[in-house]
C-alpha cells in the first residue's frame, strides 16, 4: 500500500487541535518564538501521544507580532542559538510528559530562508544535532534544508504543500504574490493526490515541477481545517493511500 506523512502545525493557539491531531501523522508544535506558550506546548504534546502522532518541533524567529512570516537578517551562530532553545525546550516537555521528540520542522520565513540560504540551512542543522542528532529535520523539498541535513548525515524529510502555489524552480511563491495560495478545496484535494502519485506539482506558469514528497502539510489554522482533513483522509482511503509517519521518525507512545 502506498503511504504519505501528514504533518499539520499546531499549539499557535488557534484551531482545534483535539480535532485535528486524529487526523495526522505528525505534529509540528509551535514552541512560543511565534506563536503558542508552555501551557499550549504541554497541551499538544499529550494530544500528540495520545493519538500515537509523531511529535515535532517547530522553531521560528522570535517574532510574534508577525507570526514569525516576516524576513529577518541573522548571524548564522545567533541562528544556531535560537534554534537549539526552541528545540530543547519542547523536547524537554515531551520527555516529561512521557514522549519523545521526533523531528524538526522551521516555521515560516525561517523555513523559507532556509530553503535558499544555505549558510542559515548549515546553522540550524547544526543546532538540532547539537540537541538531539536522531531527529528528523523537515524542510521544502529539493531545498537547501534538506541538502544540508544529508550533508550532515542527519535524517531529512522532504514536504511539499498542497494548498501552495510553486514556482518553476519549485520554492514556494511568495505569500504576498498572486497565486502563493489555493483556497478551492477541490482543487487542493486533485494536487495533493497528484503530489503522491505523480510526485511533482504544476507551477504556477504552467511548468511541471518534480518533487521528492515525504510529508505532506495540512494547515490547521483555517476556520475549515478539520473539515478539509477529514475530506484529505476520505481521499486518501478512497485512493489506497495510508497515512503514517515516515520511517525515519519515531512515534511516541503511552
């Protein structure tokens, strides 16, 4: 049977967590740089081991007045800090509450330069093996990221995005710019099914656009959310498509 990894974003205090969490494979839980606050944190971890999903942390730049989506300059060791406390810190809520950490996911404009910038991609890698180097670390597909993580013999995990537009050289078009976001349900659920099956995407000028698809991200901040997943996980039933965690990432368990 065919099989693909569903990783939503969660704990940044809005959504329906509860809901969501049955309806993935891995959680990216925000560790308060962004979004989210111990209490969230703690919260989401239990959930995530109580529905036997992987448990992931999702560092960002400190920067809540802008839910961590604005560009921001850093020194490649002032990166490697930042990084190392946020990761720390979750895993150290996991382990407390009875489960592990799993993997590492960026979040927004630190995902995204780190998809390009490979200087900032070294410095986070280094920062996650520096905590724990069994974790996975997931990042855009083909991006600077993931060439990193492998440099590095770590674990890499490679997402693509549904319900994102994609450029030619297959970053992600800009959030700001025409196309960066699909909002036709229908539409994301063919693209997401094509992703898996065909693994490449179309770009926004027409190209087809090859990709190496480990993960999959479902964006829980949407008020229809949990409503899409459920429409995701038909869809996949329906195709043959299992949902799990990849291979390289431990699930946490009671």
């Amino acid at each position: 049977m065919m099989s693909i990894d569903l990783n939503a974003d969660l704990a940044e205090g809005i959504g329906d967590d509860a809901a969501l969490l049955p309806l993935v494979s891995s959680a990216n839980i925000a560790c308060g740089f962004h979004a989210g606050s111990h209490q969230l944190m703690r919260r989401a971890v239990e959930l995530a081991i109580d529905n036997h999903v992987a448990i992931g942390a999702h560092p960002s730049f400190d920067d809540r007045a802008n839910f961590g989506r604005s560009t921001v300059e850093i020194a490649p060791a002032d990166a490697f800090s930042l990084v190392a406390y946020q990761v720390g810190a979750l895993a150290g809520v996991a382990t407390a509450a009875g489960g592990r950490l799993a993997h590492v996911k960026p979040h927004g404009a630190l995902y995204n330069q780190a998809a390009r910038d490979r200087r900032l991609a070294e410095a986070i890698v280094d920062a996650v093996r520096g905590v724990d180097a069994s974790l996975a670390i997931f990042g855009l597909a083909g991006g600077e990221l993931i060439a990193a993580a492998q440099r590095a013999g770590m674990r890499s995990v490679d997402e693509v995005f549904a319900d994102r537009g994609y450029c030619a050289d297959g970053t992600l078009v800009p959030r700001n710019q025409p196309g960066a976001l699909l909002d036709s349900e229908e539409e994301v659920l063919r693209r997401t099914l094509a992703m898996i099956e065909r693994r490449g995407v179309q770009s926004i000028d027409g190209a087809w656009v090859p990709l190496q698809v480990g993960t999959i991200c479902l964006h829980g901040d949407g008020a229809h959310a949990v409503a899409f997943a459920r429409r995701l996980r038909a869809a996949f039933d329906a195709a043959g498509i299992a949902v799990r965690a990849p291979e390289s990432v431990a699930v946490a368990t009671p």
